[in-house]
C-alpha cells in the first residue's frame, strides 16, 4: 500500500481561506454607525487604559527609544536598564521606557 500523495495549498488558495465568508451588508454598516454615534462606555474606558499599559517587544521599545534593538537586549541582560521578563521573553513597560530616558539624560550618552 503507497502511502497518499501529499498536497500543497499554493498562496493563492491561502488567500482565499483568509477572506470572510460574507460580505457585509448595507443594513450592517449602518447598525455599526449607529453604535458609533453613542456615547462610550465603561468598557471603552478600560480598553484605552489597557492600551496605555502595554508592554513593548525589544524592537518597538527600540523604535520609541531611537536606539537599537541589541543596545536594549544588551543593557537588559547586564541588568542595566529596567526592564521585565514574561517568562524567558524580554518586554519594556512605558513607565521602563520613560525611565531609560530620564537615566540617559542625567548620564549623557555613556549609559
């Protein structure tokens, strides 16, 4: 008995398996406008203020920073920035991040 033929799914059919099953409605859009009109919520609220506690990868702590994504992990290994690790996973607070800053500017640019 040979055993059964392998079968590749080419980025096309991907694509494909990606889109909705349905394209919305008229009547859809404007039930989501109508709820866009109201006034937020409590729930809003804590959306945004889980947004201002996110914690930030290496390369978008980086990009905030201006500085390089091994400058970071370096100064992070060595215990000389403040930083968290989630596990073996390397992640920088905003608070971390205003603190990298302040600490540049009372050492200059040798942190």
């Amino acid at each position: 008995m040979t055993p059964p033929k392998r079968t590749t799914i080419t980025s096309r059919q991907r694509s494909r398996l990606r889109r909705p099953l349905y394209e919305p409605l008229e009547s859809d859009l404007d039930q989501t406008a109508e709820k866009s009109d109201q006034k937020p919520c409590a729930s809003d609220e804590q959306k945004a203020s889980a947004d201002a506690q996110l914690l930030y990868t290496p390369e978008e702590a980086a990009a905030k920073l201006r500085v390089r994504p091994s400058w970071l992990r370096r100064k992070a290994s060595t215990r000389a920035i403040p930083c968290r690790f989630i596990g073996k996973h390397l992640r920088f607070a905003e608070e971390d991040l205003r603190q990298i800053a302040g600490l540049s500017s009372q050492h200059g640019e040798s942190l």
